[in-house]
C-alpha cells in the first residue's frame, strides 16, 4: 500500500447546538448553531490552522456548513455540500427530546436504544442504511483525494458509523467512544478502508463543554 494512495481524513462533528443541549433529536432538521457552537466552530478552525488541508466537505444541513465555513474560509477553500453527509433520519423521532420518545414511544424507543439495525422510526432512516449511506460517502469522497489531507464536517451519528467502521466494530456493539462537538477526528483511507489514528481532540475547545448526540 503506497503512502501516496492514503487519504487522511479529519472526520469532524458540528458544534453545539439548542438541541444537542436539550437531548433534542435534530435527524434533518435544519437547525443553526448556538453562540457556543460558533465560539466552538471558530477554535476548531483556529486549531486546524497548520494543517494542510485540501478540501472542505459538509453535510448540507446548517449546523454542520456553518462549522465547515469556519474551516473553508480561512483558506479560502470552497465548501463542497454533500447530502450524503447527513445526520441519520428520525422520522417521528425528530423534535423530541429522548425522555420523550421513552415516554410516548416506549416500545420503539427500546428497539433504537438496543441498536437494532433493521428498526427505523416511522417515517424514518433503519440504522444499516444509515450506516452504508454515510460510510459509503466518506469512502467516495476519500477516494477523490489520495495523499491529501481533507476535512468532512457532519454528525453526531456519522462519527459514530466512521468509528465503527474503522475499528471494525459491529453496529450492535455498546458505544464506548466520544463524540463531541466540534472534536478533531483523525482516519486513514486506503484501499483495505480506514484506519484509526486519533479520536474525539477536543483540546483546542479550552474546557468548553460537549454534548452527545445529533
């Protein structure tokens, strides 16, 4: 395997939002990010200051451009905006809070929580088409670029199926990883698939808190 066929990717989820801080489901809800975000959004791309990126990928959802314009802008890349990217979709989930959906949809909400990869939530995304989706369009986007470093901005839930895929964790597998906002996320992409080199540095966020999930 040639050095010079490796992508390195730094896999990055957005900064915080109100409803990451209310463990609200957000799914494809197009919702901004709060004033802690962009202070987030804004170390981030202080942080990656020295590192030679070459292109800048988002989800086309606003939290996630508006943490990769950060990124884009001070090189003077452009953003490329890919659907592919996006969070999982939730369906009727989208809105709620988790204490709600235990609440008013318990047996679903059990299905989700035991991560069964065929359940989707009415009107939503099954967690193995999610995780063929986003792993899928990292892949494709990596292979676009060997030898160079790019950033791919998303989700809480694209972290989440990157991680496994580099680890070779099973999907059903408990979640033992970080995924914080707005965190360093270091992969590399070669033929045989990623590989891990770093998780969840989040050392430039100088103590600012991280929320999971969205």
């Amino acid at each position: 395997m040639s050095i010079d066929n490796v992508t390195t990717v730094l896999a990055i989820r957005h900064g915080e939002t109100a409803w990451n801080a209310e463990t609200r489901i957000q799914g494809h809800i197009d919702i901004p990010l709060n004033e802690r975000g962009l202070t987030q959004a804004r170390l981030l791309a202080e942080a990656l200051a020295s590192e030679q990126i070459a292109a800048v990928y988002s989800s086309d959802l606003q939290r996630a451009q508006q943490t990769a314009a950060a990124i884009a802008s001070a090189r003077k890349l452009p953003l490329n905006l890919d659907q592919r990217l996006r969070e999982r979709a939730f369906g009727t989930f989208e809105g709620l809070t988790w204490a709600e959906i235990e609440t008013n949809h318990a047996e679903d909400s059990a299905r989700w929580r035991r991560r069964e990869p065929d359940f989707a939530a009415p009107g939503g995304e099954s967690l193995q088409a999610f995780y063929d989706r986003s792993v899928a369009a990292v892949e494709r986007i990596a292979q676009a670029h060997p030898g160079q470093t790019i950033a791919v901005i998303a989700h809480g839930g694209v972290m989440d199926c990157l991680y496994r895929a580099a680890s070779r964790q099973p999907l059903q597998a408990v979640r033992t990883w970080k995924l914080g906002n707005a965190a360093v996320n270091r992969l590399l992409w070669s033929s045989e698939g990623p590989s891990l080199v770093g998780w969840n540095d989040d050392m430039h966020l100088d103590g600012l808190d991280n929320v999971a999930e969205g």
